[in-house]
C-alpha cells in the first residue's frame, strides 16, 4: 500500500459513525449486513448511512452486494490487512518488542484463531 492510499483509508475511518460501521461490517464477517439493519445498529438515518457507507466504498473498505431487493455490505479484509501491514511496516526498527503486544493480540483474536486453524 502506498502511503496516499493509507491517508485515504484512515480519512474514511476517521468519522466516529463511519469506524463503528466499518467495525460491526469487520465483526459481521464475509456474509455481511443489511443496510438496514446497519443503520439500525449505528442508530443512522438513511442519508447519513448512504454517505458513510459511499466513503467507506470509494476507501475499498467495504463492498455491497445485492440480493433481491436488498444491500448487503461487508468489510474488505485485503484491504484492512494491507492497511495493517503498512502501518507495521516500520514499526518495530530493530526493536521486536516494540510490536510484540500486537502480535500477541493478533493471534488471540478469534478470527485469527480461525484463520489459523483453517490453514493446518
């Protein structure tokens, strides 16, 4: 990830509703959320989620699907990891111990977890 990209990703977080959308999307998994039903978690109105949720979009943060009448949204993992991965990237200087609390968070994580038994 180049660093215009990762301004922009953390411009579309950088709205308190924006993140916790963004965060139930991350929590809700690869099925996603209805629009709906996400405005009603986040306690939005209709144009202010059409907004937030275009942000989120036009940052790679999230993708909709249709079904039927219906808009599922869903975190673009890909594209949180390379965020994560940038903002690593020169973390630790020569110095492990420095990110050695987020690894540790990392792989505590249940979709992390997840993620590791799916791959042994």
């Amino acid at each position: 990830m180049e660093i215009k990209d990762a301004a922009s990703v953390l411009s579309a977080l950088a709205l308190e509703g924006r993140l916790a959308i963004f965060r139930l999307l991350v929590r809700a998994g690869p099925a996603g959320v209805k629009a709906g039903d996400i405005a009603e978690a986040v306690s939005a109105h209709a144009s202010t989620l059409s907004a937030n949720l275009n942000v989120l979009s036009h940052a790679g943060l999230i993708e909709g699907r249709r079904d039927g009448r219906a808009i599922y949204y869903a975190a673009r993992y890909d594209r949180m990891r390379d965020l994560l991965a940038f903002l690593m990237d020169d973390c630790c200087n020569g110095s492990p111990e420095i990110c050695m609390p987020l690894i540790e968070i990392a792989t505590r994580a249940d979709c992390c977890a997840a993620d590791q038994a799916e791959q042994a």
